[in-house]
C-alpha cells in the first residue's frame, strides 16, 4: 500500500492532482478542501493517500492531513457510501464537524450535505457510534486509561476523536495536554487533532 507521495504537483483537475514521484506520474483523487490547500503547481507537495484495489480499478486518493484521511476511511466504512460520496463529503465539513454532527445525533447537518437524504444521515451515525462503542470496548481490556475526562466538552470531545477513527490511548495522551476547561467542544477537537496528527 502506498502510504504518501511527496513530489512535485504537476497538475490540478477538477477532482485530482497528478504528482511526480521519481519521474512517475500518480493521478490522486482529492475532495475540493484538500485541492485548495495543496498548493501551487511546480512546488513539492506532500499527500497522505488511500490506496483502492479492485478487480477493474486501482485508485488513488489524497488528503493534505491524517484527519481527512482517518475520517475517509470512517465514511467508506459506512454501507452505501463510496469512496466519490467520501470526497463530496469532506469537501463540504471540516472532520471535527462531521464528528460533532455524529456523537450529537445531528441529522439535519448531515442532511444538508451533497447527496446525504436523512436514512443515510441516520444510518451513518448509527453504524459509526456502534464501530466506536466495539473499539472501546476491545481497546478497554488492555488499556489504562491515562485521561479523565474533567467535563462534557472533554467527554465529547474524547466521543468526537473516536468517530473519527483515533484509538481512545492516543486521545488520551492528547487530550492531557490540552487545558479543556476553557474551550468548546469543537476548540477541543482542533486542538487534539494537531497532536495526534503529529
């Protein structure tokens, strides 16, 4: 599998790049908020990538952060929703939002994505809050947790993380750098995210 591409842009389409490893051309699938923000051609840019294998395609997608690649997955582990429907999403929320919009039960945001009618909205934060409630209790039988959550922005927060594929050890460690006193639930998220994509 091929994790990143690091080489230089070499041209933008209206739904992929096309980056120049070692004289290779790669075309990379991306949703228009990883476009906008790789940069401009001729410059060496870094993509962490999703590598679709099947039997009459092999597929590239790109993502300019590891949050946009972990809420990827989430999405296309949803029945129903393809990897184009993933791109569409990410194009139009940012993941600590979408994540809000799952622990909260938000329909209505979801709803109000491309392509999203509200029994997708609803499948997806069931099937998404039962993923995350099966890899805590795995992750419980052989983890200490290290971070107690003070308030229920932290608790959501630590909910939020999860959604979004983060193992609840490495959202702890996070987590128990950041003063979440302060801050609202999505300020929580930002801030744990810059961490555990480090």
């Amino acid at each position: 599998m091929i994790s990143y591409l690091k080489g230089s842009l070499e041209a933008k389409n209206i739904d992929s790049i096309v980056v120049e490893v070692g004289g290779v051309g790669y075309k990379v699938f991306m949703s228009r908020n990883s476009m906008d923000k790789i940069g401009e051609l001729g410059e060496v840019v870094k993509v962490h990538t999703y590598m679709r294998v099947r039997e009459d395609d092999i597929s590239l997608y790109g993502f300019c952060s590891n949050e946009e690649l972990k809420m990827f997955e989430q999405l296309i582990s949803v029945s129903g929703v393809g990897a184009k429907s993933a791109l569409t999403i990410l194009s139009n929320i940012t993941p600590s939002k979408f994540a809000l919009a799952i622990i909260s039960g938000d329909v209505g945001a979801l709803k109000s994505l491309p392509g999203i009618g509200a029994k997708s909205a609803q499948r997806m934060i069931l099937e998404l809050k039962d993923k995350m409630k099966t890899e805590e209790a795995i992750q419980s039988a052989d983890v200490i947790t290290q971070y107690i959550p003070e308030n229920n922005n932290a608790r959501d927060a630590v909910e939020a993380l999860q959604v979004l594929g983060y193992a609840r050890k490495d959202i702890d460690i996070a987590l128990s750098k950041i003063d979440t006193n302060s801050l609202s639930v999505e300020d929580i998220i930002k801030q744990g995210l810059k961490y555990l994509g480090r």
